[in-house]
C-alpha cells in the first residue's frame, strides 16, 4: 500500500524535475536566440501545463485523491497544447504532439496510482 504511494511520488518528482530542467533550457535557448528574455506564446504553451502539474504533484504529497486529478488534468493539458500551439504555429512537426503527450504519460500514470492509493485507503479506514 505504501509503495504505491511512493511509487506515485517518486514518479511525479521525477518527472516534474526533468520537464522543469527542459523548461529552463528552452527559456535559455530563446534568450539565446531572441537577444533578450521573451515569454513568447510558445514558452506560455509549456509553462502552463508545467505549473499544473508541479501544482499536482505538491498537492498529492497530502491529498492523494485531489492532487492524482490534477495530475491527470495535467497530463491531459500537456496532451492538448502542442495540437493547439500547432494550429496557431505551423512550423511544428506533425510528431511534436505525439512526442511531449507521450512525455508527459508518468504524469498520468502517477495520477491514476495516487487515486488508487487514496481509494484504498478510505476503504481500509472504512
């Protein structure tokens, strides 16, 4: 029973340090390039979704059952905005979405395991 917690945990730590190493990098990479630090609508379309989940995985450490659903919403924005920057940015490829939804799957797995664990434990209490 705790395993999956921790399991869960450790999945979403993880996670949220390697897409926030990635988020970084890329705000460098457009200060690089740009000359000067810009927050353009491409850097927003994965800063959103970033603080989502970061704010998912904080609430999980206390509340399972609400911070897995934020996981999974999450998971799902992560999904959702390379289709939608890809409608008003052409230049990306057509596997972008496939690749960062496919990225952001520990989000969803970690989600799906802290309502487990937060199912089960009502029910051991009860």
């Amino acid at each position: 029973m705790i395993a999956v917690k921790w399991t869960a945990r450790i999945i979403s730590l993880v996670t949220t340090l390697i897409f926030l190493i990635l988020l970084v990098l890329s705000l460098i990479h457009n200060h690089m390039e740009a000359g000067h630090f810009d927050l353009g609508i491409d850097t927003l379309y994965t800063f959103v979704p970033f603080l989502v989940t970061l704010a998912g995985s904080i609430v999980a450490w206390w509340n399972e059952k609400i911070g897995g659903w934020v996981l999974i919403g999450g998971y799902l924005l992560w999904s959702i905005t390379p289709i939608l920057y890809s409608v008003t940015n052409l230049s990306l490829g057509f596997y972008y979405d496939y690749i960062l939804a496919g990225a952001s799957l520990p989000y969803l797995f970690a989600g799906v395991l802290f309502i487990i664990y937060a199912f089960r434990k009502t029910k051991k209490t009860a």
